[in-house]
C-alpha cells in the first residue's frame, strides 16, 4: 500500500508505505514516484515505517528510479527503516546509495535545504 501526500509549499512528496513490498508492488512504487516527480515534486521520502518486508531483487528497480531521480536534480530519502527492511537494503548493497532518516522532521528539513541549493 502507498499513500501518498504532497507538501505544496515545500514541493516534497512523502509515500507512506505499508505491509510487504516484492517486485510488482516495487514497480508500482516507481510508477508513483515517477508520477509525482512529473509533477514538480523531485524531493521523494519513503516512509518506511509501517514497512514490514521489502523483496531484495525488488531494490534494483527502486535504485535504478532514484539514479532517474538525481538526473533532474531530485532525490529519494528512506524515512524510519525498521530494522529488517535496512537489512534488507544492506544485504542487497544499496544502503549507500540512499539518505535515511529516523524522523520525519529531519528528512523534510533535509529535502528543503536540497531543494534551495539546487534553485540557487
């Protein structure tokens, strides 16, 4: 499940996710953020809170999106990774590749500060 919210005056979008990820819900994922990206919204949080499982293989597609993302100067940021879904993101070599953050303040402060550096 992916609930998305969109943060108007800070351009930002946050997909809450939920429950277990494999590939096809991985490739809709993609599809959102893609979708929310056309849309002016490059700085994406995934909220991971609620996440109990993510497929491994699944990763390549969400790291393959992210390279898509930083292209146009956007980013995706893991927001409250439970502790067998980071394991999940180390094992598989891609925890490197992405900012993760325990709150929810500190991720959006840090999509901000991105966003005016990238306008200036």
């Amino acid at each position: 499940m992916v609930i998305v919210e969109k943060q108007r005056a800070e351009r930002i979008a946050i997909l809450r996710l939920a429950g277990s990820i494999d590939l096809v819900r991985m490739m809709a994922l993609r599809e959102a953020i893609i979708k929310v990206a056309a849309e002016g919204y490059l700085q994406v949080i995934l909220d991971c809170r609620r996440l109990r499982s993510v497929n491994e293989k699944s990763l390549e597609v969400l790291t393959s999106t992210l390279c898509r993302l930083r292209r146009f100067d956007g980013d995706v940021s893991l927001l409250a990774l439970p502790p067998a879904v980071e394991e999940t993101f180390r094992s598989a070599g891609v925890f490197p590749f992405f900012e993760h953050y325990r709150e929810e303040r500190g991720a959006r402060q840090a999509c901000r500060l991105k966003r005016l550096a990238m306008a200036g």
